[in-house]
C-alpha cells in the first residue's frame, strides 16, 4: 500500500503552552503528505468550571460529563482550542479543517451505559463510527483534519469522548485505504525504563516484549492503557504506532510499536 497517511494525537500539557503548540505546529507542518491532528482539550476547561462553581469530576483520568460540563468542554474543545489550531496550522501554510464528530457525521458515538460508574454525556466508539467516505474526499482534496474530543449520537445529542480513543478508533477505520502511522505525542520521548531517566527510551516494542515490561511493573498506571489501546490498532491493521515528544516528531527519538 503506497499511500501513507499520519494520525498525530496531542494532550493537554502542550495545549495549555502556546509557545510550546505553536512549535509543535510548525513541526508538524514539516511533514508532507496526508495526516490527520487529534487534540485533548487542555486545562482551560477546567479553569472555567472551577470560576463557574463546578468542580471537574475524574475517574481513573477520565471525566464524568454531566450536561453543565458538556456545555464547558464543547465551548473549549470544539471552539477556542480547536479553532486556535487551526489557524496556527493555517498560518504554517497546512489547510485545515477544524471538525467535531458532528460536523460532516464525521464521528458518530454511542452514549456510554451505566454500570458501576454512570460517566454522563460521555460517547463510545465502535467499527461503525468513522465516515471513512468524508476523511478521504478531505485527504484527497489535501486538506488536513483537525478533530477536538466532541462527537454526536445521531440523534442531536453531542458527547465527550477520549481524545486517544478517537485517534486509534480513525486509525483503525482508515487502514483499509492507507498505510496508517498513529503517532501519540507527549511530554517524553518515548516510552521509558525509568521515569527519571529521560535517555532510557526503549526504541522498539513488540507484543511479546510489551508483557513481559508490564509483568516487571516497567510499564504501569496511564501507560498501560494507552499502549493497550495501541496494540490493538495493530492488530486490527493499523501499520505502526509512534510514542514520541510532542516537540521533537522530526528527531529520530521516539518509541515504535510493531507487531513483530
């Protein structure tokens, strides 16, 4: 497959730097041919719940949305931050388009259920979420995606979902038309041995070598999930996952997920 498509995922911690987005922009802007920019929401959110009298409720790092939250998120998520981004990317010569999962039906979700935790406006995704048709008219057309975390249910209801959800849940729905890279950018430059030894990169990870790192506690807490998540888009097709520093994508440091 020689048409190669790149889905870079962004956090919090560079949204809240200007300095640090706008050099990350430029990074990115470096990189020819298609790709698709996924972004979490920063702490913005949360600063304007906290002025507003709500406090922002996290489990297990994910956040319960009740429908004052969403109203906040969707507010930060699909309009400041991701309208900001995209006229960074437009000011790097990178035509972007900013989109929520409404816009276009680019991303439909399914309302998650109650269980033990009932997580509110919070959306799930699944194989039939992605309107793969739309995505590839717009990578076609060279323009360049820009999702925030906001999707929709089909039935007029907008959700929060994960930002690193959306980004493998894209991935995987893509790479049946591409050669799809998933990059999940951080503060780090990869995934480490030691916490407090930023050169303890370890350059290539299989899934056997993956167990055995989990099993020794070298990879543990936020990481397990995150690395979970990217094995599976391995395994449903996606070409290689990247772990890599949000500033330095065009520096051979970083940490690649491969299937053997």
């Amino acid at each position: 497959m020689s048409k190669v498509l790149k889905i870079f995922k962004i956090g919090g911690g560079i949204i809240d730097d200007e300095t640090q987005l706008r050099y990350f922009i430029g990074e990115l802007a470096r990189i020819e041919g298609r790709k698709i920019l996924v972004h979490g929401g920063g702490k913005g959110a949360n600063q304007m719940l906290a002025r507003l009298g709500i406090e922002p409720q996290m489990v297990e790092g994910r956040r319960i949305t009740d429908a004052a939250t969403l109203d906040i998120v969707t507010m930060f998520y699909a309009g400041k931050t991701n309208k900001q981004i995209v006229a960074f990317l437009q000011a790097e010569g990178v035509n972007a388009l900013g989109l929520s999962g409404a816009d276009a039906n680019a991303i439909q979700a399914t309302k998650r259920p109650v269980r033990t935790i009932d997580y509110g406006y919070v959306g799930d995704l699944n194989e039939h979420s992605i309107n793969s048709s739309l995505l590839e008219q717009l990578l076609e057309a060279n323009i360049t995606p820009v999702f925030c975390a906001i999707t929709h249910d089909g039935h007029g209801q907008l959700l929060n979902t994960n930002a690193d959800t959306i980004a493998s849940t894209l991935a995987r729905a893509l790479a049946g038309s591409y050669a799809v890279e998933l990059h999940f950018c951080f503060e780090k430059d990869g995934v480490l041995t030691d916490l407090n030894d930023e050169t303890s990169v370890i350059p290539r990870i299989t899934p056997g070598l993956y167990q055995t790192l989990k099993a020794d506690g070298v990879i543990a807490a936020g990481m397990v999930p995150k690395l979970d998540n990217a094995f599976a888009a391995l395994e449903a097709g996606v070409a290689t996952v990247v772990i890599e520093n949000a500033l330095k994508i065009n520096e051979p440091v970083k940490t690649i997920l491969c299937r053997s």
